[in-house]
C-alpha cells in the first residue's frame, strides 16, 4: 500500500519537502495557486497537481482537497507556507485526518495569542496589550515608556509593523487603520507592545515527541524591521556553538515549544536580547520553515535540511520511524537583497566558501560555509558591501505579504 500526503503551496517553496516525501515511499499531490503552475517544481516528486484560483480562500482548498479524497484516499495534509498552516489544519478536521487542528494552531499564527501563552507560562515578551479598549490602551501607553509598535497579529516577518514615538502617534496609527473600514485592517487585528532595542536572534527546530531534537541557533545581522523598512542587505549566520547566548536561547526555546505543547514538526522562533539589560524575549513563533534560505545555511553548517527532515516527521510510520542524521558543527551564512537587475550575474564573485548562489528573479544572495566563524563573519561583511554596491535595489516596504 502506498500512502498519499496533499501538500498547499500558495507560494512556490517547499520542493525539498517534496522530493523527501517522494523519496521515503509516499504519493505526494501538489494544490497550488494557477499562476504558480510553471514554476520549478519538483515535478519529478509530484504524482499529480491540482490548482485553485489565484485569489483563492481556505474553503476552496478544502473544496480542492475533499474532492481529491472522493477518488484517492488521503493519509496527510500538510500546509508548506506561513498562511496554509491553518488552511491545511482545516482541510484534517473537515476530513477527519490525524494532525494538529486550527485551534491549536492559532498559537503560532496569531501573535497575541503566543504573546499570552507565552507570558503565561514565564516565557519574556516586552510588554504588550490588545487593541480591543480605549482606556486599557491609554493605561498601556502611560505605563510603559516609549517607543512602542503597533504589530499585526497574522502577517509574516516585519509586514506591517509601525514603530511610534508619542501616544498621539499610536491613535493616529490606529484611527488610520479604523477608517479604512474593513476587517483585516481593523485596530483589533493588531497588538501593541513596547519597542525594545538590541540583536535579533532565530531559532530553527526539528521536534520530535515534544522535544527538540535538533536546532540551528542563527543571528540577524541586520533585524527584518529595518531591512523591510529601510532597505539593505539581510544576511544571518550560525551563532558560536560555545557561547553563553546560544546556551540561553536553546534553553528558552526549548521552554517555549514544551509551553505550547508541540509534538512533532518544525519550528522558526525568533528571540530578541535586549542591548540594555540582555534579557530575551519571544518576538514571535512559528510551526513552518524559516525564509531567506534559512534551511539551506543549516544543512550547510548543521548537517540537516529542515524541509527534509519535515517531511521524515510526516511521513514517519511504526515500520519506518523517524531518524536524524548525524549533525556537525560547522558554520555558515547568508547574504540576501533585491536586485536591480532581473537576473543578477554574480559570477565574479569567487571566494571558495561559497556554496550555495541564489536563483530568483531579481534577487542576489550568497550562502557562505566555512569551519570558522570569524571567516563567515568576514564574508558577510565583505559581501554586505559588495552586494549594495553592485546590485542593491530598495522596494517600498509593504504593509501585507501579499504576493
């Protein structure tokens, strides 16, 4: 018998996910949006596709996906983007398919919702509120000092997100939001917390049987907000395996998924260490893999691909359990802009650590390995200057991913 996982792609990413499914034995369907359908699949890994409209809503993946069910028995759904988590979790409950249910799942969609489970159960967050009550937010904004952002709840990265310096600013911010009148840019979409200075870390997990069974601890160099809103090059890199940082954020991450009962997958949290006081705190997480080729500077540094060992987790049975492959320690990194140009050649640039160069239309990036961190850092400084000035280009920063 063969068994069958569906697999939503709203956007085109995942195809490791894909080849690995294909590989340990499993029919694996592709449902994603129509102008998605002449990207670089995995076509070799896929057994058949189905497409729903671009502007498609989770009820029509559901549609898509029970429609399948009438002439193919499905064993799993999985959901490869940030926004088809909960649209997968959807289509297992309408199906009665084992798997983590919407519910459960809003704690790593909904930012408020983490940001209370979280403060719940000891895990620091700076200091937060819902936008729900007009005295509640003026208490908020008298007590705690300023700057403050106002953050959407279910947007990805730094989408969104208005950093404010007086308590008019934070009311002009959300009457601008009320007046747009509709609800996905209602006030109460949104939450509002204290700004906090300092370096922005990222955890990456595989989870098996509630513990983390193998993490990749990576660093910012420059912080999402201010690449999404100033423009620059993003890059990040393996934080030293030895050092007292990493220590506390392995140790908090690990406290985070047990607080939020995470069984089986993987996870992309991010933690911010406060330049004034080094205290950490959750920004937010996720049961997804990380972007910006996040999977590929761990396969390169760690030893294991989190796109891979996802789809071991999923198609994981009692004859063939799930097994991690051996890890190392080395260290890697990425550099990562828009471009200027539609294909940026980049084939001057010869250092013999890179190993990785990024194919994606008007995108330039560079995935750097070495056994020595101070050699990764030199690149990504080197590289961070090089690419701004051969190629950088600066889009507006967008209030949504939308696209």
């Amino acid at each position: 018998m063969q068994y069958h996982i569906v697999c939503i792609a709203s956007e085109h990413k995942g195809n490791e996910f894909l080849e690995q499914a294909n590989s340990d034995g499993w029919r694996v369907t592709l449902v994603t949006r129509k102008k998605l359908l002449d990207s670089p699949w995995s076509w070799d890994s896929i057994s058949e596709v189905r497409s729903v409209e671009d502007d498609a809503q989770p009820v029509d993946y559901v549609r898509a996906i029970t429609n399948i069910a009438g002439s193919e028995k499905i064993d799993r759904v999985v959901g490869l983007d940030e926004f088809d988590v909960i649209t997968a979790a959807l289509a297992r409950e309408h199906l009665q398919l084992p798997g983590m249910n919407s519910s459960f799942l809003r704690r790593f969609r909904d930012k408020l919702t983490m940001r209370n489970l979280a403060a719940e159960n000891g895990i620091p967050c700076p200091e937060f509120t819902g936008v729900f009550n007009e005295d509640e937010i003026n208490d908020f904004l008298a007590r705690v000092p300023a700057p403050w952002i106002v953050k959407p709840r279910f947007e990805v990265s730094a989408f969104g997100i208005r950093k404010c310096e007086t308590a008019q600013q934070v009311w002009d911010v959300l009457t601008e939001l009320d007046n747009r009148d509709n609800w996905r840019d209602h006030p109460s979409q949104f939450v509002l917390e204290r700004f906090v200075e300092g370096r922005v870390f990222h955890v990456d997990s595989v989870v098996e049987g509630g513990k983390v069974r193998a993490a990749g601890v990576s660093q910012y160099g420059t912080t999402p907000f201010s690449v999404t809103h100033h423009g620059g090059v993003f890059t990040s890199s393996i934080v030293p395996y030895r050092s007292s940082v990493r220590k506390s954020l392995e140790t908090v991450n690990s406290q985070l998924l047990k607080a939020f009962e995470y069984d089986r997958g993987v996870t992309h949290a991010e933690f911010l260490q406060s330049a004034a006081t080094g205290e950490i705190f959750l920004l937010e997480v996720a049961c997804r893999v990380g972007g910006a080729y996040i999977a590929n500077v761990l396969e390169y540094a760690c030893g294991f691909n989190l796109w891979r060992e996802w789809a071991k987790l999923e198609t994981a049975t009692k004859q063939h359990p799930y097994k991690l492959p051996k890890l190392r320690k080395d260290h890697a990194g990425v550099a990562l802009a828009l471009a200027n140009t539609e294909e940026p050649n980049t084939d001057h640039y010869a250092d013999e650590e890179i190993v990785y160069r990024v194919k994606k239309s008007r995108h330039v990036g560079l995935i750097f390995h070495s056994k020595k961190q101070a050699r990764i850092d030199e690149l990504l400084d080197s590289y961070s200057e090089r690419i701004a000035t051969d190629f950088l280009a600066v889009a507006p920063a967008k209030e949504r991913y939308d696209d």
